[in-house]
C-alpha cells in the first residue's frame, strides 16, 4: 500500500508557529523507513497525521487512492497500526488478552479466528506468561511489548513505530527488531520514528526533518554519513560512522581499521 | 554529610505475608561533594525505589536512612516535614517537563524559595541565579513555560529544583525521549554542576554510553540489591558476565573496540570514555 504526503502542513492553531511547513514523499509497498529529527520538528506530528488524528491545513494524505480524513478512518486504521513511544496511552482493558483482542473486536473478527490471532500476538512478543495480568501492572517495556502484540494481531499493511523501543531493555529491544525485520520480510511497510541513530540504521531510506522540513530523503547509509547534514539538523552519527568520519579527518590511514569500523556500521 | 544507608529494606507492602522487597539489605555512602553516580539496573530492580529514599520520598521499612545528618522516618508531629532534606537532595523526576504550573518561567523557579520562606525579592535573586546555570537568559524570565520546547521546558523544570540550592542533584532518566543534541547539552550541564559547582550528581539511567562517559561511580542494582558498586571501567571491562546477566547493553565504545580488535588485531585501551578518545589515540599511534 501507497502513502503519499501532498504538501501537507500543519499548525495547531491560528496565529501558532507550523509544525509541517509543506511535506512531500511517497512511501511504495514493503519499504522501511526511518524519520528522524530534533525535538518538535514534527515527526510526531507526520505520524498522527497518517493514521488520522490530526487533519492538515493545507496538502493531503492518500493511501493508495483512499484520502485519509475523517469519513474514510474506519478504512484507513484497518490498514495502518501505530506503537506509541508511551505505551499508557494506548490500554483500554483489564487484561493483557482483552487488550489485544480489542483492536480485533473493532474490525469484527470472528471468535475463532480472534483467539488464533490474540495467542500468535502474545507469542510474538513473549508475554505468555502474563496474558491475564491488567496492562497497569506491568513494567514500561512489557507495556511496550503488549502495544506491539495489539498492532500484530490487526495484521495491516503499514506500521508505525513511533520512539517505540525507547522504554524496552537490550533483551526487549533485540526482540522486537527481529519482530520488525519478520514483519519486512512479509512485505509490510515499515516508518520507524527514532532517536536512536543505531536504529534508524536498520532501515533501507531515511527522511531527516527539521523544524516543520524535510531536509533529506534518500538512502540510509548516505544520509547517516552526512556529518553536516546531521550536525545542523541537531542530531548525531551512529557511533561506528562518527568514528569513521573523525579518523578520516585526522586523515588516519589504516585502512583495516577504517573497514571494520564500515563493516559494523553495515552490519543489520 | 551527604546520604548514608545502613541496612536499609523497603517494602510497598510490608504487612503483607510473603511480601516482596522493592529494598533489600542497602549500605550505601554518598558524599555531598563531587559525586557523579549512574544508578543502573533492569526495569523494577529498585533504582526509582532508592532514590527515592535519598529523598525522602519514601522511608526504610526497616534499616535506617540519614541524609545531611537527618533520619528518615515517619512523621509523626503535624509541623515536622522534610523540607531540610529537600534542601540538600534535588530529585528531578523523569517528565519534569510537566511539572512546570505558574504564568511565567521567573514565577515557576522562584515557587521553592518562595516556599522555604525567602522574601520575594531573595526569593527572584535565586530563581535568577538558577536560571543562569541552566543557561536560560532574561529574554526568557516572561515567558509562559507552556509555548517552551520541550528541551528548554527541561531546563527550566531543573532551574525549579536548583533554586532550592541542593548539595546533591538526582535525575530520573533525564535524556529518555530527548534528541541528541539536547541531551548533550543537558549532560554538559551536569558535567558542569559536578565539576565546577562541586555537586554531587546522581543519574538513573538505562544509556551506557552516559554511564561511561561521564559516571566516576557505577551502582548496579538487581532485584532489590547492590549487584555492583564500582567504576565503569570495572563493571564493562572485567565483568562482563554481570553485564550480560543484568540485560544491559556495552557502551558503544566498548563495542567498537571489540570489534575493532576482533577484525585487526589492534587492541585500544577500554578506559577511554568517548569516541574522540578513541580516534585521538587511534591517529596518535599511527
């Protein structure tokens, strides 16, 4: 599935400052993309435009040739599954099952089907254990964890992660990348929002924005090596590219070591 | 003076058969005087818990607690209170961002000292004085703190609690959610306040590479206890099976030395604390 951004721009309120100063990109079918950027340069923003949450002011959203606005939501969020970077805000049951399952219960899937569907999501994430336990009682990163299970059971064409592994463990979050690259290899589209350079590597394309813009859309490994571009931007290097770039700088000539720090910058 | 635990056990739930201890068995002595402590540990292995205590937030089910002198124990008299201890430990929760209530930035930092009972004009020299060492200047004393970034929102939440004038700083994951240009900016701060305000700083945080960079002591906590209380060169360098067992990650430049050693054979000394370290020694040998 298809997600254009027309020249879409966004301000809270009349008089206020625009958060999306005239965005544009197309996203095709089974891409996996990151958004990076400062704090308030709008990736957030972008995200809850997407799904709907918030409507533009100027500019539209389509996916494939359905509009996202507010008579055709019910469509839309069958195709699109969000994952929050605070995972309260998205529990509405007593249990870590019902919880899941309520996403299903919205698009009316059949019983049978849903307690398939409800056990694999579990699964997925590794919360067997705590499938009655109320989603208040568990730590921030099987919060995470159960949010993630609730977009997999609903199965839609395009997820978006938005700071989703920022409250999840080394352990959790090596899971949940495997969870994603699953996810890629069934061709799903994937937009991760993302703080974490390391992350951002993962992906195929990186958009930068910056207060309300895009600065640069292209080929991830390219972007991330763009010290200049990402200094202005107010973000950072991955580390293994940001010694890379520093040793290149001091005109340092081991090659040996100026490949394995490339290798590991690569590595996936 | 500083913080000094000795036995310390808390429970949410002490009256309760089987009960299990957020706390358990705590010695511990923190100096009030140029500390730069990371407090790290899985979710729920009782940093929050015990940081807490150094603040009076919460009081030892058992074991005693003393900061600056003062037990913590349960109120008893209605004009006891921890003011004291407040003076001399700043906690700075993880979204202090929302804490922030008055009309203007000057109005919310001069809201402590005020309550300590300064007079206003002290009370709006302090606030000053608090905004200055967070680097927020005067253009900004009139602003509503609601239309501030949420980095400066930050930083105006920490001048709130400097204006208490505390000894000692504890921040609860104050960079989570942050980019990476502010958090920079916030740990330089606080690299300041440590060393040239002679402040003790004390960080929760699950971000290694703070804990390696800037912490001269780490305080590893699992389930409850002090799994580790050493420098970070210990804890990363010569145990890393605890590192494993306590799921968390390597400092990346522990991990780029690894590497680096792994695919060329040249070993890089692991007590570098950054990646420029790293590429001057790295230049300098060559």
């Amino acid at each position: 599935m298809k997600i254009v951004f027309d020249n879409v721009k966004f301000k809270y309120e009349e008089g206020n400052r625009e958060i999306l100063k005239g965005i544009s990109f197309t996203i095709g079918t089974g891409e996996w993309v990151s958004i990076i950027g400062h704090n308030g340069s709008g990736k957030s923003t972008l995200a809850k435009l997407l799904i709907g949450l918030l409507s533009p002011i100027e500019g539209a959203i389509y996916l494939d040739d359905i509009e996202v606005k507010e008579e055709n939501l019910y469509d839309i969020r069958k195709h699109i599954g969000i994952v929050f970077q605070n995972p309260d805000n998205q529990f509405v049951s007593t249990s870590v099952e019902d919880d899941i399952a309520f996403g299903l219960e919205n698009i009316s899937t059949p019983r049978d089907e849903m307690i398939i569907k409800v056990n694999d999501a579990i699964k997925a994430v590794s919360m067997e254990d705590y499938r009655y336990e109320m989603p208040s009682n568990l730590s921030g990163g099987q919060k995470q964890r159960v949010a993630i299970a609730g977009i997999l059971a609903i199965n839609p064409d395009i997820y978006i992660l938005d700071e989703a592994t920022s409250m999840l463990d080394p352990k959790g979050r090596e899971d949940f990348i495997k969870i994603v690259k699953t996810l890629k290899e069934a061709g799903k589209t994937i937009i991760m929002i993302t703080h974490d350079m390391d992350e951002a590597l993962l992906t195929d394309r990186c958009i930068v924005l910056k207060e309300g813009e895009i600065v640069r859309d292209g080929k991830t490994i390219d972007v991330l090596n763009d010290y200049d571009l990402l200094k202005s931007s107010r973000l950072e290097m991955p580390s293994a590219l940001y010694l890379y770039h520093q040793l290149k700088k001091k005109n340092y000539g081991n090659k040996e070591v100026l490949n394995a720090l490339w290798e590991l910058a690569l590595k996936k | 003076m500083g913080i000094s635990l000795k036995e310390v056990s808390f429970s949410y739930n002490p009256k309760r058969k089987g009960t299990v201890y957020a706390l358990h068995n705590i010695n511990l002595e923190i100096t009030d005087k140029d500390e730069f402590i990371a407090i790290i540990g899985e979710t729920g292995s009782g940093k929050s818990t015990l940081a807490s205590i150094f603040n009076a937030l919460k009081i030892p089910t058992s074991g005693e607690a003393y900061v600056s002198g003062i037990k913590i124990k349960k109120i008893r008299k209605r004009r006891e209170n921890y003011n004291n201890i407040r003076k001399h430990v700043g906690l700075v929760f993880q979204m202090s961002d929302y804490q922030l209530f008055e009309n203007t930035v000057i109005d919310d930092v001069m809201f402590a000292p005020l309550n300590f009972s300064k007079t206003k004009e002290e009370a709006r020299e302090i606030a000053k004085h608090s905004l200055e060492l967070v680097h927020i200047d005067e253009s900004f004393y009139e602003k509503s703190p609601f239309l501030l970034s949420g980095g400066e929102k930050k930083l105006v939440s920490i001048a709130g609690i400097l204006a208490m004038e505390p000894d000692i700083l504890i921040f609860d994951e104050p960079t989570a959610g942050i980019d990476p240009s502010t958090k920079k900016k916030l740990l330089k701060l606080f690299k300041e306040f440590n060393e040239v305000h002679h402040k003790s700083i004390i960080i929760i945080t699950h971000d290694m590479n703070i804990v390696n960079s800037y912490a001269k002591r780490v305080i590893l906590m699992k389930k409850g206890r002090i799994a580790l209380d050493s420098t970070p060169y210990e804890l990363f360098k010569e145990n890393s099976d605890i590192v494993k067992d306590s799921n968390i990650d390597l400092p990346d430049t522990y991990t780029l030395i690894d590497f680096i050693e792994e695919k060329t054979g040249i070993k890089i000394d692991k007590h570098l604390k950054n990646l420029d370290e790293i590429a001057e020694v790295l230049t300098y040998e060559s």
